[in-house]
C-alpha cells in the first residue's frame, strides 16, 4: 500500500482584511481576509517550514521535490536550499518541478507511482495589481507531503486508489517572465473549458477504483478562483465539498491542492476518522487531474506539526499599504543606512550545515553548546571534542532583548533578542512576526527559517525566532 504518511503546512502570521483594499486602490477588495508572507518570506521558506512540519517524526526521504510558480532564483535550484535548511543526507536528491500551478498535482502523481519515499513541498506566494480580483483572491501558503510505502513505523494514513488526468491547452492565465503578477483571461472562459476535462479525468479515476461519485465522502476541488471551483464540485458530485480556505487564507497557487488536502485530512483526524473515507482531489488547470484516496485507521492516531485551523487562529492584520511595499508594489524610504552586501558563496558553503540547518557544536566532555558551532571548548582546553547539536527544532526563552528603529529593514524595526535555547545554548536573533510591544523578557520563542535580505539577486537565509503564541480570534485592525 503506497500513499500519504505524513504532511505538514505554513499558513503565513498575516492577514490582510479584503474590505481594506477598495478605500485605497478604489476598487476591488470583498470579504474575508487572505494570508500574506512576510517581507523576509518566499517560496523557499514556507516549503521549508511546512516541509519541518511533515518530516519531524518521519522517515528520511529518498527524493525531495519542490513546486512553485514564484522561485526566488532560475538556474539555481531552489530545493537544494530546502534540503540544506532540513539537515537531510547529501544521498537524497533535491529537484524543483516545473513553474506552473499544474507542475505540483503532476508530482503527486509521480510520487504516488514511483519507488521509495519521497518529500513534495509546495509554496507560492500569489498577488495582482492593485484593486484586482487576483490580489484579493490570492494567498500565500506552503505545504508538504511525505509519499511512501506503509510500513510499521511509518504507516500510510491515506492511501492512493486511482490517479487520472486530462490535458489541453488552455491561455486562462499565464505571466511574463520577470513579472510578479500573473494575467489571466475571463473566468467563464476557463470553467467552461475546464469543466469537460474534469469530467473525463473524474469518470476515469472512479472507474479505476471501482466506485462511483456517490461512494466518495469528500472532495477536495483546487480551481483557479473560488467561483470555478464551487462550479466545478457540482461535477464531482460528492457527498461534501471541502472547504477551499477561499475565504480566510485564499487561493495559493502551487501550494492549494495539498493545503487544502491537509487541511480535510487534519478535520477527518479530528473527528476520529476510523478509516475507508474516500477522498478526491480534483486539481483544474492546464488541465485536470483526479487523485482518490483512501483514509486508513492510522489517520486518527497521526500527530503533526501545528494545523492549518491552529495557524489561521494566531494570526494578526496587516494593513494593505504595508502589504503592497512588501509586494515591492509601494516603495517606501527605508531607514537611511547603507544596504547590506551580497552573500559570500564560499562563505555560505564553507558553513552550511550552520547557516542552513543551525547546527552547533556540544562539549562532549562538559556538554556546554556553542553557537555558531566551535572546534575549541570554552576553556580551551580541548580541541575537536565536539558533536554536532541540533537546534533548529529547540525553543528557548528570551533573556533579554532591543528595539532597533535605525538599522536597515525592508520593514522597520528590527526586534533582536538573546536566546536561551531548552538543553543549552545562548544566541543573539532577529524576532518576526510580531510588534515591539508584544515582546517581553521571558517569552517563549521557537526558530524559523526565513530571508534575511537579497542582494545582487542572492538571497540570503537565516535563521529567526517566533514567538509562541496560543490561538486567539484575529481582530480586524492594523498591524
């Protein structure tokens, strides 16, 4: 049996209020809010962090595949940073899939057909032009699922029954190359050719499973928008449409099918799904693909990282002028200091497993934790009587902390913090997500893999702290 063993998400700390565009852009906006990254979050680290989510108490993939259709980089693969940021074997290969929102179903079904384990990370980071129904509609997300064979430490939680797909060229959207948002035709248009092909690809996987529409407990419908989508359940004809996250998180391109697949998965575990639900999910877009599941017993004993509902509940409001200079939409003064330089490339390589995977050193013979990582004990006394310490999943506590207002930020200030890590280890880091007043001596952080700047077209990454945070209802006001 080969299917689903485990998924982890990252629903971004920010919400934009949609009733707050149209007072700006003068048209636009509509209800409900979307998710939004911060100015120091991509693609890369949201796959990261959904991608820590899934693998935490898993089986070391054979094969990681990322999906985007917002890389940072071309030429450079984009995965390999991922893979550096998990701390995985230089054995496992890391390969990025095709920039199109199709690119991410399409390896589903490859995983599900091929041998070994295998991790698909999925991230986007979706906008439109001021006012316009893709910037309200869009969101940003990543996702994660671990693709396997069911084995007793690891156990299927949703096996793959049938697998389909109908192709066809279809313009409905498309974008140019060096632009950061996408074009897309009427959506009449798109449904209409969309709606025969899902048809087909839908008969198809049913047929391959041996059961028909009304078998199928739940569908899970990732469309172009929120109106196609809802047309297009109406085909499938399920006994219930899963919630598209349309009106809370948005639509996030490559990253929507598995995050709304995780997040039926994570409300069927919830109600101690007992196992035999099937669920389909339907992908429509340059194309369709049907997937079926099957739900097993193992579903409501599995244990995750935070849930796509836990996530959505801690969130806080941005305010939509703070979003469009994020977006790089609205240029704002920054503080007046010098722009930081490019990363060193054999700087970083020389200290990847630091810089990437924050790994320090421990004292095997005191047990003390340096960080960055040490050759030399503290007393210097003893040389290269180090063990690496893995502190990329520790929390800590802040000891104390600083407000800066003057230093560069794409989004002043600058919350820094000394750590004191659980097991060990003292470092200064940057804080996200959060205000100055919400911040306070004895506060309990978590790290985060994250951007620190960009320069020369490099990105350089990091790691810093979030704080952890119990959920409450998001209010709407500004950030």
């Amino acid at each position: 049996m080969r299917g689903i063993i485990s998924w982890g998400t990252c629903v971004p700390h920010w919400r934009l209020d949609r009733t707050s565009i149209a007072a700006v852009a003068g048209q636009g906006g509509g209800r409900g809010t979307r998710s939004v990254a911060s100015f120091d979050q991509d693609a890369v680290t949201l796959a990261t962090e959904a991608a820590r989510h899934a693998l935490a108490d898993a089986p070391t993939p054979d094969t990681l595949m990322f999906g985007t259709v917002s890389p940072p980089v071309a030429d450079h693969t984009n995965a390999s940073v991922i893979h550096a940021a998990l701390g995985l074997p230089a054995e496992v290969a890391a390969l990025d899939l095709g920039a199109s929102v199709r690119s991410v179903i399409g390896g589903l079904g490859l995983a599900a057909r091929t041998g070994g384990t295998v991790a698909l990370a999925a991230a986007d980071l979706r906008t439109g032009r001021a006012g316009s129904a893709e910037e309200s509609g869009g969101g940003d997300a990543g996702a994660c699922v671990l693709v396997g064979e069911d084995s007793p430490g690891a156990p299927v939680v949703a096996e793959v029954v049938a697998h389909a797909s109908a192709t066809a060229e279809i313009l409905d959207r498309w974008r140019i190359p060096g632009e950061t948002v996408s074009r897309t035709w009427d959506e009449k248009f798109a449904e209409v050719a969309l709606r025969p092909l899902v048809t087909d690809a839908l008969h198809r996987a049913l047929a391959s499973a041996g059961v028909s529409s009304s078998d199928v407990a739940v569908a899970v419908v990732d469309a172009p928008s929120a109106r196609i989508g809802a047309a297009l359940a109406r085909v499938v004809g399920a006994q219930r449409t899963a919630d598209d996250l349309s009106a809370t998180v948005g639509i996030t391109g490559a990253a929507h099918p598995l995050l709304c697949l995780a997040n039926e998965l994570e409300r069927l575990a919830a109600e101690g799904d007992e196992g035999g639900t099937l669920v389909a999910l339907v992908h429509a877009g340059d194309g369709a693909d049907v997937i079926v599941f099957r739900t097993t017993a193992a579903l409501g004993a599995h244990r995750g990282g935070a849930t796509v509902a836990d996530q959505l509940a801690v969130g806080a409001p941005v305010a939509y002028g703070r979003f469009l200079s994020w977006r790089g939409m609205l240029e704002v003064e920054p503080p007046r200091r010098p722009e930081p330089q490019r990363v060193s490339a054999p700087a970083a390589w020389r200290a990847a497993t630091w810089k990437y995977a924050f790994r320090g050193s421990r004292d095997t013979t005191t047990g003390s934790v340096h960080l960055p990582p040490s050759r030399v004990s503290a007393d210097g006394e003893r040389t290269d009587e180090m063990e690496p310490a893995m502190l990329a999943s520790a929390e800590g506590t802040v000891a104390t902390f600083t407000v800066d207002r003057v230093a560069y930020s794409p989004s002043p200030p600058i919350i820094f913090a000394v750590v004191d890590f659980d097991g060990g280890g003292r470092f200064p880091v940057e804080l996200c997500d959060l205000s100055p007043d919400e911040i306070a001596i004895g506060s309990r952080v978590a790290l985060t893999f994250r951007r620190l700047h960009a320069a020369d077209g490099i990105p350089n990454y990091f790691w810093k702290a979030r704080l952890m945070r119990q959920p409450v209802a998001v209010e709407a006001e500004e950030a």
